[in-house]
C-alpha cells in the first residue's frame, strides 16, 4: 500500500529538492568541526533544540493572503501549538509575517526555507526551527547529517527537522533491510532532536490498520528513549487514496494511541486542504475555498483537551505499554502496572484498551487508559494498586489535578467512561 500518493509528497514538501542541492552545500561548508583539547573531546557541544511546550501541528498551512490574520486566529481557536509551515518559500518579507502570526497567537513555527543559508534562516520568538525533508531513504543520511550540523551551527538551539517514513513503507524506499535498522541508523547518523514519522491507519470493515499504527509507535518509542529525544508522529484527517474520511472519533482513537505510546507531538494530515487532483473530495480541516469543514470544530474540541494535558504530558517518560483484547484476561495482561484489573458489566462489549504507563518527572506514576474501540464507548470498572483517594486524574478541562470521579457510583468499584477512542490520564504515588 502507497503511505501517502507521489503528489501529496509534492505538495507537502516541493521545496525539498531545491534545498537539498543548495542547502546542504552551504550546511556542509558551515558545519566546521569545533576546536579540541589534547584528550581529543570537543572544547564546546552544539546547543541543541529542547521542546517546550506538547506538539499539537499539522501539515499544510493557509496561505498568507489578505485573509491571513483571520487564518492565522482560527489555527489558535483550534487549540493547535505549533505549524510547520511552507506557504512563505524563502521569501524574507513572508517569512517575517507568518512568524508575526505566529507569535500575535502564541504559535511555534517550524518553517521550510528553500535555498537559504543557515546563517540566512528566520528566527524570533516564535521559531521553533526549520524543516530539512521529508522521507528520505538510508543512502541520504549523510547529506542530511551536514544539513542539520550546519543548522545547529548557525542557529543554536533550534530544530533541524526531518520526518522519515513509516513502517509500510518499501524496503527500496528505507534503503535498508527492516524498519527498526532504518530507525536505528537514522537517528545515530543523522542526529536530529525530534523523531518524527508519518502513519495512516485504514479504518474499514475489511481493513483495519489500528495494530500496525501502534507497531509503528512502538518503534518510535524504542529508538526515541534511546537517542533520549521526544517524537511525533502525522495522522490521518482526510479522505485520500485508500483511505476514508476519519470520523471525530478515529481522529481521537490516532492521537490518543499516540499519546498512550508517549508521543510529545500530534500532527494533522492535512490542515488545508492541498491543492492537487488526488484529493477531488477535499475534506482536510480548511476546505480550498477557505471555509471549515467539519474537522475543524472536531479538532477544536480535541486540541483543547490535549492542550491542557500537555504540561503534564510533557513531565512524563514512557515506562511501558499493555494492549488488553478482547480475548485477555485483563489482569494477567497488566501484571505488574499500576492497574491490577479492568472488569466490564455483561451487557458491555469485551474489555479492548490500550494502556500505557509513565513516570512522572517528581517520580509519580502515570496511567494513559485508552479505549480501542473508535465505534463504542467504554464503561470500565477498574481496579488501581493504591486506594481510589490517592489516585488523580489530569483534568482535560483546566490541565488541573482533581480527584477521580466515578462515573457509576451506584455500582460497586470505580467505574471510568471512556469515549470512542478515547483515553483518560491518571497519576498514582510512586511505588513503594
């Protein structure tokens, strides 16, 4: 299956040629080794880039038009954080406008730049750093190593970004014999700060793509704690090729899978609608016509919880990940998590979670509980290894600690609601 048709690769990243032969000559000629002393060490480490804020992007910005500012509002009104953006090319005065945008609504930037030098990139405020390519095979490793040294070079602190392919992709387009080799290699030889892949998961009758989308995440999970850099990850949000138009709730089930799998960033594909004879049916969250489709007020309506989640999310390191399925026994599944046993009335539909464990920065722990399902809702009873009073949940709301609330008082346990693909995060005492 193609991930993603040749021309939406054109229209998310038509820069990228021109930069790849220009840019990487001068991030070659810029990326000058730093002085050492006699031991052979390097006398002074490149600042590199620190996240500062959850992820919640999308590809494709608005152009910067007359109706830019009101563009630029509905993007903050949607409770996104960031943009990768491409609408202002290399073009200075553009590029200055998008990131005053950016920074009138409390947005980050990560900007392409075709053919500038890196001592010619944008920065400000809002620059959160520069995007460099999109899917590259295993033979571009060491052209993109150049380009990135040469960023952190001439712009300490900011992001030199990469997104690679995901795990569907060909062994021709890696360039290398498995997926997690071309993971691996990517991050040891390029050294990016940020992990980012693109996966689109099919959701239909004879066709579910849920398990290979958290196969691909617990990749991202593995080689990001190694290299010790956060990742993100694109979803689907359009009608395109083989895939169907997400529903609210498969949009919700892709981030919160994401999240549960530790994920620091959430990205929309797309958030206008491209302008390319693949997409006849349009559908992103801006339609071509510059008007909302009905994805804008569903991603309004998420990003505002994943936007009060982010500080918490932010202090939180990936420890584990449980699938219970329907054909589980829930607490041999999570043995040893702090959940020791999720239980459902009769009439429910078999148990089918996504759970995934953390450790809080002040050494708290943390449960993610995901309902799998993206067509019903769950009604879980479910057993914590500590006291329901000494259990928080993250209040999607306000991003405050409240006390967990049972949903079914009148029945015996601790009963959680779930939406159609969605997950609720809670913090337990450190274990003993």
């Amino acid at each position: 299956m193609n991930h993603r048709p040749a021309c939406a690769n054109l229209v998310r990243f038509s820069a990228v040629t021109v930069m790849m032969v220009i840019l990487v000559v001068m991030c070659a000629a810029t990326a000058q080794t730093a002085p050492t002393n006699p031991s052979g060490d390097t006398a002074q480490k490149p600042v590199r880039f620190v996240q500062d804020r959850f992820a919640i992007g999308f590809w494709v910005d608005p152009p910067l038009d007359d109706q830019a500012d009101a563009s630029y509002r509905g993007i903050a009104d949607a409770n996104f954080t960031m943009i990768i953006g491409s609408s202002a090319g290399n073009d200075p005065k553009a590029l200055e406008k998008q990131l005053g945008l950016c920074a009138k609504y409390d947005l980050k930037a990560v900007l392409f730049c075709s053919g500038m030098a890196p001592a010619d990139l944008p920065t400000g405020p809002a620059c959160w750093g520069y995007a460099l390519r999109d899917e590259p095979s295993a033979a571009d490793f060491p052209a993109l190593r150049a380009q990135v040294d040469g960023v952190r070079k001439a712009r300490p602190g900011m992001l030199a970004y990469i997104n690679i392919f995901p795990n569907y992709a060909t062994d021709k387009q890696l360039g290398t014999a498995t997926y997690d080799e071309y993971v691996d290699r990517f991050l040891k030889e390029v050294g990016v700060d940020v992990l980012s892949m693109d996966h689109y998961p099919v959701f239909k009758p004879d066709q579910d793509g849920r398990d290979n989308y958290c196969t691909n995440l617990g990749v991202m999970r593995k080689y990001s704690q190694e290299a010790g850099v956060p990742f993100w990850n694109f979803f689907n949000t359009m009608p395109y090729g083989p895939q169907t138009d997400p529903t609210e709730d498969q949009l919700r089930w892709q981030i919160y899978a994401s999240l549960s799998y530790g994920a620091k960033g959430v990205l929309y594909f797309c958030y206008y609608t491209p302008v390319s004879f693949e997409f006849p049916k349009g559908g992103a969250i801006i339609g071509r016509d510059g008007q909302r489709t009905r994805h804008w007020e569903q991603a309004r309506q998420i990003n505002v919880g994943l936007k009060n989640l982010g500080p918490t999310l932010m202090k939180l390191t990936s420890t584990d990940v449980r699938r219970v399925t329907p054909e589980s026994q829930p607490a041999e599944a999570l043995k040893d998590t702090p959940v020791r046993d999720i239980a459902r009335d009769k009439v429910d539909p078999p148990n089918d979670y996504l759970v995934g464990v953390f450790r809080h920065e002040d050494g708290r722990r943390a449960v993610m509980l995901m309902n799998y399902r993206f067509a019903y809702t769950a009604w879980p009873t479910v057993e914590f290894d500590v006291p329901v009073d000494q259990v928080k949940e993250v209040d999607k709301a306000t991003g405050r600690e409240i006390a967990v609330h049972d949903d079914s008082p009148e029945m015996p346990g601790l009963q959680v609601s779930l939406d159609a693909g969605e997950g609720r995060l809670f913090l337990l005492p450190s274990a003993k």
